[in-house]
C-alpha cells in the first residue's frame, strides 16, 4: 500500500507498506517507510531520504519477533552548472525487506558525495560536457569496522554529431571484505586497485547505431588485471520492427577470490582466471499502436579455472597452500533465458498481456570446452517453460462517478 502527497515545488511525501501474512507456523512480515522529496523555489536545493522499519514475527523455532531500521538521506543543489550531493545510508543488523522486495545485506552505514560541473553552451566541437567526481566510504555497523573508501571521477558529453562519449577514472584502496569468505564474522583483505576507460554511443536517431565500452582494472598485489569490453548494436528497419543485440566480455586474470569451503575456520581462496560472456537479442514488433510484441533472449557463460591456493588467515591475509588441494573446484556456468511478451491495449490504461518464459542452466566443473560447444550443450539440457496471462483494467473513478 502507498499513500503517496504532492507538494509544490515538485516536492512530495509518501508512506509505504509492505505485509506479508502466512498461514500456518512460519513467520509473518510487515515493512513500513517514510520517504520525502523536497525541493525549495526554483528547484535550487533538494532534500530526500526514507526511513524504514522491517518486522519479522514469529521466527520458528522460538517464535520470537525481530525488528530492524534503516534510513538514507540526501541533500544538494540541483541547478545551475555546479551541482553536489551528500548521501548517507544506513541499515542496522536486523533490517530485512526480503519477503515482498529486493535486499542483498544490512548492517553497514555509507557516506557518499558527488560533484559535478557542467557546460550547457554548444562550443566548437560538443554541444554540453559534464565533469563528475563522487567519493564515498562504507563501515560494518555492527560491530564497527572499516569496510572500504572509492574515488572516481569521469568526463562525459555530447558532440556536435549527436555522438555521446565518456572517460572515467577509479581508485580503491585496500577493503575489508565481510562477504568474500562465506563464513560470517570473518574478513578478507582485499588489495588496492585502479581502473579507467571509456565509452562512446552514436546518434540513436538513425536507422543503425552502436555503442562501445571499453574499462581496465590493475591490482599491483598478484599482478592482477581486469579487462570488460562492451558493445551493442540497433538497428531500426521500420517503424514497426527494431532488432538491437548486446555483447559483453569479462577477462580478469590472476583474481583473487573464495574457492571453497573446508570448515569454518578453514577457507581457502584462490589466485584464478575467469572470463564471462554475455549476448542478449532484442526484436521489437508493433503491429499496431495499441498492439506490440517483444522478444528477449539472453545467454551469460562464466567459467574460473583457480591457478594458486591460499588459506585465509585470521587478520584476513592469505597463506600459500604448497601442492594445491584435492579438489575440483573450477566451474563452468551457463544460463539461457528467453522472455516474450505480446501487448495489447484494448483500452485507456487496460492491457492484456501474454508471456512466455523459456530458462535453463547448465553447471559443470570442466573448463575445457569454448564458448560455442558451451552454448550448443546448454541447449541440450532440461528446460523450464512458462505461459501467462494478465489482464489489467483500468477504472476511472470520476468517469463512474458522472454515469451514477
């Protein structure tokens, strides 16, 4: 339920909550936030944030109920050419919106800035330029523990061909890292890394455009290194049918990271090589405007070959293994997704939609097979097929009102 306020100056104040009720002895779950979005006259300044508390009732097997908090907020100048942003962000170890919402972890309070100048006047060769800088650091709340700082900053714009392009710079000093393990309470030492790279996007008003990116990331300890190239393609037939494809390839060699899991107190990290793959196929149809199709396939290969064994030391530093260990624990993973989708709209703000999901996943730890024969013996396996039906009807309340 949301019971959502318009204020002026484009501001507004909301209420939100989430409840989730089950039969039987498991837990109920209950979420309550308050968010705000506040601006002065002219959209000068901005003032936003939320504050949110979680409620787990009834947690087997001692039924006992949990709550947690959270809250973000921000405040900065949203107009003009320089404009900044400070954010803070925290939640407490028992804060959870997972049982209707999407939560990775608690337990950490961030602080973020971020800065930008930008050109709006067309000059000799761009049409508007933006420099950025954002910075911020995170710490484990409980208990407190410095988890990691970043800097980045980058360059962006648009030229005079309607062409867009960007550059970017990162810097990470050493993290500690609380999820690397697997094993709570224990921390990972994760060395200090650069990165930069680039990107750039042609005009997306004609029949055929691409995008290309390109990033590096350098680790000193292990010479470790880190490669992503990205690349897409559009291409707009008619006014009916546009087909757009997406690449994306991930090298990372001598990366460090959890291998597997002997015991509690014996976690064992390895020196590796991974590479991943990503295409996805896009196809858009419009029989009409008021009637469309759309259809999205999506396959994404990983594969780690670990090289070196290290055990993890208590201060989170790693100890060579001598030999290895006596177990496979490369992995060669495939996902294949298809995703389609017929629309139609039958009336103001009413739709029938039809859908078909197509999923299947592949796991194996042999490594020694190329893209392609990957490919063609994820095909081969078990598949999950769906079909759907939904049907959305819009009732205008004042329309009702004037026909009473």
């Amino acid at each position: 339920m949301v019971v959502d306020q318009t204020l002026k100056n484009n501001s507004s104040v909301s209420l939100i909550n989430t409840n989730v009720m089950r039969a039987g002895a498991d837990y109920d779950a209950n979420v309550t936030a308050g968010l705000w979005d506040m601006y002065s006259k002219g959209n000068k300044w901005n003032l936003n944030g939320k504050v949110a508390v979680s409620q787990l009732l009834g947690i087997l097997p001692e039924g006992k109920n949990q709550v947690g908090t959270a809250y973000n907020w921000g405040f900065g100048k949203t107009s003009g050419r320089f404009q900044f942003q400070v954010s803070q962000n925290f939640s407490d170890e028992k804060y959870n919106h997972n049982d209707m919402g999407y939560f990775t972890n608690n337990n950490f309070l961030d602080n973020n800035l971020w800065v930008t100048y930008r050109w709006l006047q067309p000059k000799g060769w761009y049409n508007r330029l933006n420099w950025n800088v954002n910075m911020g650091t995170s710490h484990r709340f409980k208990p407190w523990a410095y988890q990691n700082l970043w800097f980045n900053t980058n360059l962006n714009g648009q030229l005079k061909n309607l062409w867009w392009f960007g550059t970017n710079l990162n810097y990470n000093p050493a993290q500690n890292d609380f999820y690397e393990p697997r094993v709570a309470d224990k921390v990972f030492r994760r060395p200090a890394s650069w990165g930069g790279g680039g990107w750039m996007e042609t005009n997306r008003a004609k029949k055929y455009s691409m995008g290309l990116e390109l990033f590096t990331r350098l680790v000193k300890e292990y010479d470790g290194k880190g490669y992503d190239i990205g690349m897409n393609h559009q291409f707009r037939f008619n006014k009916k049918l546009t087909i757009s494809t997406n690449t994306n390839v991930n090298y990372r060699f001598n990366n460090l990271g959890f291998a597997t899991l002997f015991a509690a107190d014996s976690i064992i990290f390895a020196v590796r090589d991974r590479q991943t793959v990503e295409n996805i196929l896009n196809i858009k149809y419009n029989f009409t405007n008021m009637m469309g199709l759309t259809f999205r396939a999506r396959h994404y290969w990983s594969e780690v070959e670990n090289n070196d064994f290290y055990s993890l030391q208590k201060d989170g530093g790693l100890k060579p293994i001598p030999g290895g260990i006596n177990r496979n624990v490369d992995f060669n993973v495939n996902y294949f997704n298809i995703d389609m989708v017929f629309t139609w709209q039958f009336a103001l703000g009413s739709f029938v939609n039809i859908v078909w999901k197509d999923a299947i996943s592949n796991f194996t730890r042999d490594t020694r097979n190329n893209y392609f024969k990957n490919f063609g013996e994820t095909l081969r396996t078990d598949q999950l097929n769906s079909l759907s039906v939904r049907v959305i009807y819009f009732l205008d309340y004042l329309n009702l009102k004037k026909k009473s």
